[in-house]
C-alpha cells in the first residue's frame, strides 16, 4: 500500500498545479498529507495489532464509510480541462 501511495505522491504537485492551484498551495497540502500519514500509519498499526484477527474484517468494514465524503468530495473536482 505505502508503495502504491509513492506513485501518487510524485504526481500530485503537477495535476494541482496544472487544475489552477498555486505550487506553494500545492506544496503545503502535500505536506500535511505526509505528515498526517506517518502517525496515522503507526496508530493504525497499534489497533491492527490490539484487534483480534476476525473482529478486524467488521472493524474495518464499518469503518470504510466514514472515507465515502472524502471521496466523493474529491472525485467532484475535475482532473482534466
């Protein structure tokens, strides 16, 4: 997964710059992202290592929907002009 992220870190500054965002803009919401996800990574970790291996499929099921705004939100936003 954190391999697949890689591909899309490398692209992003160049698709928000080419939809009109500033690269300093860019920049910045790239950075957060990073940030945000190391801890979010080891956090996710600690609770994948605490919940038990059948309780994790319903944990990770019922936690899937909480990502569908996001989501939707940014499949919203034209990619191409």
């Amino acid at each position: 997964m954190r391999a697949a992220m890689n591909g899309f870190r490398i692209h992003i500054i160049p698709m928000l710059t080419g939809n009109g965002i500033v690269a300093m803009t860019a920049a910045t919401m790239m950075s957060v992202m990073i940030f945000c996800n190391i801890p979010a990574g080891v956090i996710g970790g600690i609770i994948s290592d605490k919940v038990k291996k059948n309780n994790l499929k319903w944990l990770m099921v019922t936690l899937f929907p909480l990502s569908l705004p996001d989501s939707y939100y940014f499949t919203r936003i034209p990619l191409l002009p």
